[in-house]
C-alpha cells in the first residue's frame, strides 16, 4: 500500500483516485483554490458533483489550506490541475513538496518560444525546480483517457514519461489495475509532444461533421473526410514529433489513439462542428458561452512555432496544411476551406 | 474527355462512375456475371439499386457479354469485383483487355504464400500477364473511401498506386474532382498492404463496442478503449509495412486513415460488436445470416504469414499481439479476451 496525494479535484485529477483508491492505497485529494465546492461536495456526498458513480470508499479529502497535511507522508503526488493551473502548480504547489517524492502530471499542454521551440510543462516546471535547487522528479500521463471512461472502468492504455525508468515502474506498480494499463517511456518530450499536438486536429476532423452537416443535414454523418484528415493529421503530428527529436512509433500512437478518442470527446469537437457548419470562431465561442478552449490554444501555439521555423529553413509550410488552415481560423477567424487537395502527395 | 469503363458493378466499383462521369468523361458500367439485375435495374431507373441518387446523366450499361464493346476504345479500365472476382478478373478480363489501356483496380486484399509472403492482388494478376505476354499497366485505388459517401459527394482522399507515375498521373487528371482528391505512389505494396491490414485491425477497434455494450449496457459508448486499440493497431500495422519493405509515413496513413473509416463501415464493425458482446464467430456469422466476410480473410492470411515469419525468426510475435488475437477469435473460434497489458511498452 502506498499513499496517493492527487493536487487538483478537477475531473482528470478525480478519475485517478479511482484507480489509486481500487489498487488499496490510501488516496488523499486535495483541491486548488477553485476546487473548494467539489471538495465540500465530495466530502459531503462522497461523490465528485461531475461524476455519476461514487468515488471508491475511504478516499480523503482536503481544501487547499490543508495541502501540506495531504503531501507529508505521500508516495506519490498526482498533479491534476489544467493547463491554466500550471503557474500555481510550479510556484506554490512543486516547491512545497520535498525532493523525495515523484511527482505524477496529468496537466497536457506545450509552450512555444520565441526562437521556435516547443517545451513541454515539465521544461517549463524544472527551470523554475532548478533555480529553487530543488531535485524532485517530474514525470507525467500521455495517452487516450478521458475521466468519465476511467471512472466507468472503460479499459483505458495511457503511457507515463519521466527521466528515470525506475521511478516509472513504481509509479505504474502504484497506480495499474485491470482496466488502467500503463506503458513506460523516457521520452518526455515525445509523449507530452503527441498527446498536445493532437487537439488542433481533432478540431480538424470535427470540422468535416460541421460541414457536412451544412451540406447534407445534421442527421447524416459522413466517415470519408473524417478519415480523410484523420490521416493528414497523423501525418503531421509525425512531423511535428520528428521536429521535437521524438519521432518514433510508440510516440506516434499514442497521438493517434489520444487524437482518436479527442475527436469523440466534448468541447473540441463541439467547436468543431460549429465552425464546419459555418460560424467563425467569436460566433462559435459565443454559442458555448465564452467557454474558454483551453485544447485550442496549443494548436495556435504549435503554428507560431512551426512559422518561426519555416523562417529559419527548419520547416517547410506545405508539411502542414491542415494545422496551418486550422491557425487561420482560430487566429485571423478566417472561414473553413479546408485545403483537401494539398494533403494529395506524390511518393 | 476520355472513355472510362467500369467492369463490376458493386457498390465500389458503381460509385465510382460518379467523379468518372461528372468530369465530362464518357462512363461505361459492366456488370459482372453477378450483376445481371444491377445493370437490368441501372439501365431502367438510372439509379444503382443500392443507391440513394440517380447516378448521373448519359452513363452506358453493359451486361458481361457485351464487355467487349465496352473495352473497346476506352482511355481506362476499372476494375470494380469483389475479392471474390479476384480470378474472374484474373483471368477472363484482363486478358480481354488491350496493352495499352491502363487498369485501376479498386480491389481490396492480401495474398499469403507457404513461405511467409504477402502477395497483392497486382502480384497475382502481374504473374498471369507475364505467362501470358501481355504488357498491361496495373494500377490500384487504395485509402480511406466508403461508396455511399463517394456517391454523396464527401471529401474524399484516395491514393493510386502503380508503377509508372506517367500514367498514374494521367489516371488522375480523368478521375480527380473537387470531393474526390487523389495521392499517386509508385510503391503498390505500401499502398495495397496498407489499406488491407486495416480490416483485422477494424475489427478489434469493434470488440471494444461489443464488450462495452455487455458490461455497461447498449446505449453507452465509451471511447477509451476504442482508442487504445486504434493506437495499438496503428503500431502493428506500421510494423508490418516495414516487414512489406514499405514502412513509409505516407503508407502508413494512408491505412490509419483507412483504418478510421472502416471503424464505421458495416459488416465488420457488426461482427466486431457481436464478437465483443459475447459470441463467438460461428454464432456471429449465423446472426448476420451467413454473410462472407471477405474482410476477416485477410485478417486471418497475415496472421498466417506472421506465424511462418516467427518460425523463420524475420518477426516476433509479441510485436502483434492485437492481430494474433484477433486471428484466435476468427480461426480458432476463441472468446473475446483482449490482451490489454500486452500493448503496454517500456521505451
């Protein structure tokens, strides 16, 4: 038995208490500043308000104040907070956990820089760990799983990345059941690198039920240009993955198996949609009340590298059709005209 | 304008007298000694009656006996049977044909030999022409395209293959429209195997259905675990194009593409789900009244190959643990046990 610390009560944080908790370790989830009501709620209730099942019995829970009870003591910690949690996770939350606990991420996201590069939250994390002199290990969660299928004990394969395998393999001792299978890779920067490349093409797929749904009616799907850009996108997603120096084929599939279950998955394909049947993306953002599209910005930040890198001659613009259309229409709200015939190649 | 003629008169090789005729070519359908009624009911109504459209104006039908008169100064011949034509095509249509008129086939499958090789249908029939000194250039469609959504008009990207680009691109100025985008490659084994490793692969992505229509109830889909065979099928498949000496990026999606589509098309989707809800193949066929399920062949031919490659130490089993699966359930009529640790790696 090991004892868990999940930082962040959001849905993905929460649907890791499940297997935490099932493998018979002692689960405490603490929740951010914003995560006050699902902590009272959860306590209360015994069930996280967004969840339709109970969370398995004998969880623990803390209100942010009470982080450092919920750390001591810890195995390990889960990091559950989103992208717009990351500053708070790096500045208040790592710092206060001692050097001796790996530390577990599920936060996806990558961060573009001015020269081109794209860093990935850990990058970012251990500058920060590093000018602390702080010596804890990061690692983090890639792969297709979204948390209400985890909840359900839909069989769920997602890979965890860090830099030392040994800390791999206890963190997956710690956190494998039946239902959550775990691969192991030292390749952080490959699998952060496919499980955030994927959101900007499930966009993509999602705007060809938009336009078809214009075209044909709403009651009529079409699986042809779904599959169409399904594969220009794992076709640039490699690309991208051999820019990060992280082309291979384990990183390749996980992308495709997380961009697979993204294209079925709530608000991407939701804006996805509404842009194939022919809003911009202000209409679009405003029909889901300003929800703020957390997914899409990677998408806009990975295009801003891919430019600065066709600048320099490291990148070649006709390698990325589909992200580049997809950037115009989040960025200079441009129309869905999607470029079909530049994905046509000659071999 | 050129003269296309269609021999075969199912729904593939029908559909794709739509973009053939639509780009101001003159269209000759052939039935097939099978298509007697298609081309009686075609020439009739002007409408396939597998089909919701008419098909479009000034199109000619042909029954067999009158194929002659349709080869007769076409620019192409398309080849549109099933894999059960395979040798009808073989031999009785392609020695009818002239040298100088290009074939495109848009038949779908693999060939195994004692020894571990995977044959395309264009290997096979190359053998026949070569016995018989015929010099006919053989082309092939594959890539993501289901019939019904071609002749609705959804974008669509395919991939022609043969070994001459010259005529592949010629073959594409006939064929290509505005909804049917069209890839040339000179590497017909990439192309052809890829599109038909997909099935098998289908059909594990299916299981998931089934099993999770058993465990949680038919109204509740879950899309974890179809993700976590989409990636894991991805992986095997690339693999195998590396064993077809073709494991390029552009294969590769054409399948994972193709792939995608075939999650959604009909009979192998159906048998999936069957399958993952608890029968076993024999119970799945009867329930599905008898049906042939040209695709599984495949399935179970490379699983075939991959078993004599293992004896022969060139391949490793546990490279392709989803395909051996799948050939258990097809061959040897095993239950559905999906070996989910088996996809974990450490990398």
């Amino acid at each position: 038995m090991a004892v868990v610390t999940i930082i962040g009560a959001g849905m993905m944080g929460s649907a890791l208490a499940f297997p935490a908790r099932e493998n018979g370790n002692e689960v405490r989830l603490v929740g951010t500043p914003l995560d006050r009501e699902i902590i009272d709620v959860s306590r209360a209730t015994g069930r996280h308000p967004k969840f339709k099942k109970d969370f398995p019995a004998g969880l623990k829970y803390y209100q942010v104040e009470e982080m450092a009870d919920a750390i001591a003591g810890s195995d390990m910690i889960i990091g559950g907070v989103s992208s717009f949690g990351v500053d708070w996770f790096g500045d208040v939350v790592l710092p206060a956990i001692p050097d001796e606990i790996p530390v577990l991420s599920v936060t996806k996201g990558l961060w573009d820089t001015e020269d081109g590069k794209l860093l990935t939250y850990l990058d970012l994390w251990q500058e920060k760990l590093d000018a602390l002199g702080k010596k804890l290990v990061l690692n983090a969660i890639g792969g297709p799983c979204t948390s209400y299928e985890l909840v359900a004990h839909d069989q769920t394969e997602v890979a965890f990345c860090g830099k030392n395998m040994e800390v791999l393999r206890k963190l997956k001792s710690i956190m494998a059941t039946d239902y959550y299978h775990v691969s192991l890779s030292t390749d952080v920067t490959g699998i952060e690198s496919a499980v955030a490349l994927k959101n900007g093409y499930a966009l993509g797929v999602a705007l060809t039920i938009g336009l078809n749904q214009k075209a044909f009616g709403n009651d009529e799907l079409h699986f042809n240009s779904q599959a169409a850009i399904f594969g220009q996108a794992v076709k640039e997603m490699s690309r991208l993955l051999e820019y990060q120096g992280s082309g291979t084929l384990d990183n390749l599939c996980v992308g495709a198996g997380d961009l697979y279950v993204t294209v079925y998955g709530g608000r991407t394909r939701l804006v996805g949609i509404l842009l194939g049947r022919g809003m911009n993306i202000d209409e679009a953002k405003a029909e889901l009340n300003g929800v703020t599209l957390e997914s899409l910005v990677v998408a806009v930040r990975v295009a801003r590298a891919i430019k600065i890198c066709v600048k320099k001659g490291i990148l070649d613009l006709k390698d990325f059709p589909l992200l580049m259309h997809v950037d115009e229409i989040l960025t200079d709200k441009k129309a869905v005209n999607i470029p079909w015939e530049a994905f046509t190649f000659e071999a």
